[in-house]
C-alpha cells in the first residue's frame, strides 16, 4: 500500500499478489435525490403511524380524508412514529455510510425507500460502487451499520416503554402481538416492574419505533451472503460461514411455520446468494479489536431477535 486508503495490493488465494488497485475519488453526490426520498418517507411514515396509533374522539367524525390525516392526534402519533424510527434507520445507513467513506469506498447517501402501506418504509440502503478487497472492510463496513442502529435503538426503546401503558390483560379481539426480544424484555422489567402476571403493555407509538428499529437489526444481522450478518460471520470464520450458511437457511425456513415472514426473508437470503463470496484474503485472521467487536454483533443480534415478531391473537 503506498498511499493510505488509495492504493491496495491484492493478494491472491495462494498468498502471492496479483496486483495494484487504485481507488479514484468518489462522485458527487445527488443530495437532492437523497433528501427528497427522505422527506417522502417522512410523510408515509407519519401517515400510517398515526393512522395505526393516533387515538382520535369518541365524537369525531372524519367527513373526508384529509380532515382525518390533519388531525392533531393522528399527526402526533405519527410524528412520535416516524420520528424517532427514522433516526434509527439513518444512524444504521449512516454507521455503514462513515465506514466506507473511512476506507475510501464510493458509497452513496442513504436511499430511503416510502411505501404507503405497513409501517410507512421497506427501510433505506446505500450502495457502495467499489469492490471490498479484504476482510477488515468487510467487518467495519457490515458491524458499523447495526451496531450504530442498535446503539440509537436502546434510548429510543427506553423511553418509549416508559411511555407504554401497564395493563392487566389485553383487549378482546383481533389483538396484534409483537414478540419481545431480550432487549425489549429487560428493559421493560427495568422500566415496569409491577407488570401483573398475565398483563402485558399497550406500546406507545415510541416503542412501535424502537421494536421495529430492534427487529430491522436483527433481520441485517442473519448470516447470510450480502446481508451485514453475511459480512460479519464471514469476516469472523471465513470458509466455516460459506459451510454452514444452508443449514442455517433451513433453520430459517423452520421457523417460518411460527411466522411466514421468516420464508420471506429465506428467499431474500436466496435471492442475495445464502454464501458469501470469496475474498482474497479468507483465511486471514481478524485483529482482537475486530474480533471483539464481531463477538458483540452475536450478542446484538441475540438481544434483538425474537422467532416469532408478530402474530394476531383471534
């Protein structure tokens, strides 16, 4: 390497180098693009949060749609929705956004992605133009994501189950449960301590954010090829992630007899290829800092995942 972050020599499976690559300076960036998609997901997210949680009058009426979106306690929930779920996802893109701009890969911004169904957004991506050389830009550029989302996550997640109302039992019919992670049963034993037996708490529109901050982690963090997990356990065990990666696949598709969405992700996993691809330098060992780091992504991705997220109780 002869000029820090620009030129890489590429080593070869057999340990020899094979070349020279030199990384040019990265584009600009179309920052209108990416704040318009940010500005539209703002308005779907608002809109369906607070269509889902806004709790509006016994004695209002909503004689047209507009009426019922303008309303103060439709925009307040979906304020409260939107808000803090949007600074979870952007904390996640921008982790990996920093990481690449720190090892001088041409990424882009953030592309946020608004639909007008769900929870408002399929997420946000960024797309890195330049190939990964070697395992520890994988491991910075695939850890740096979830663990900065997961990071603005705990806080979110605090005080929105401080918000949450303690009940003695749930509403009868049609009621959605969301499964409680690790993460979200400690904090709300912390948090609500006097929880009756049976009881269970009706989430504030905050905690919404967060639950769907800390299962969006963990979906990134699945083992699978190009998926942040994919980077991660690859750049922690090498071959051993492309050995084992298809029988965690079926344990994925098991799961999907709790929660259908599970065969969902199965075929995104197919789709995106379940092993990682090679890089040069797979039998190479991680530094202890990275290794530790990897370990704590394992421990995230525990604390975050729940085998069945969501289910409607009759």
């Amino acid at each position: 390497m002869s000029s820090p972050g620009l030129e890489f020599e590429i080593i070869g499976p057999d340990g020899i180098p094979v070349g020279v690559v030199r990384r040019p300076p990265p584009p600009p960036q179309r920052v209108w693009l990416h704040a318009l998609l940010f500005v539209a997901t703002l308005i779907s997210t608002t809109l369906v949060g607070g269509l889902a949680f806004g709790e509006l009058p016994p004695d209002f009426k909503a004689t047209n749609l507009t009426r019922l979106l303008l309303h103060p306690a439709v925009l307040s929930a979906g304020f409260a929705f939107s808000v803090p779920l949007l600074v979870i996802l952007l904390a996640h893109e921008m982790g990996h956004y920093i990481a690449c701009r720190h090892h001088r890969l041409d990424a882009t911004l953030p592309f946020f992605l608004p639909v007008p169904f769900g929870i408002g957004t399929m997420g946000a991506f960024i797309r890195i133009r330049t190939p990964l050389l070697n395992k520890r830009e994988l491991f910075d550029v695939g850890a740096s994501g979830p663990l900065a989302g997961f990071v603005v996550a705990l806080p979110v997640l605090f005080a929105g189950i401080g918000l949450s109302r303690p009940v003695a039992e749930l509403p009868k019919g049609g009621v959605m449960i969301f499964g409680e992670p690790l993460a979200f049963k400690a904090i709300a034993w912390l948090v609500h301590p006097d929880i009756p037996p049976g009881g269970d708490l009706l989430l504030h529109p905050l905690g919404f954010a967060a639950w769907f901050g800390l299962l969006v982690t963990a979906l990134n963090l699945l083992p699978f090829g190009q998926l942040d997990g994919g980077h991660i356990t690859y750049a922690l065990f090498g071959a051993w992630q492309r050995r084992i990666a298809w029988p965690l696949l079926a344990v994925l598709v098991v799961l999907g007899f709790w929660w259908s969405g599970w065969w969902i992700w199965a075929l995104i996993a197919l789709v995106m290829r379940v092993r990682h691809p090679w890089i040069p330098d797979e039998a190479a060992p991680l530094d202890p800092r990275r290794r530790l780091l990897g370990l704590l992504c394992i421990v995230v991705f525990v604390l975050c995942f729940t085998p069945e997220p969501i289910k409607l109780l009759p």
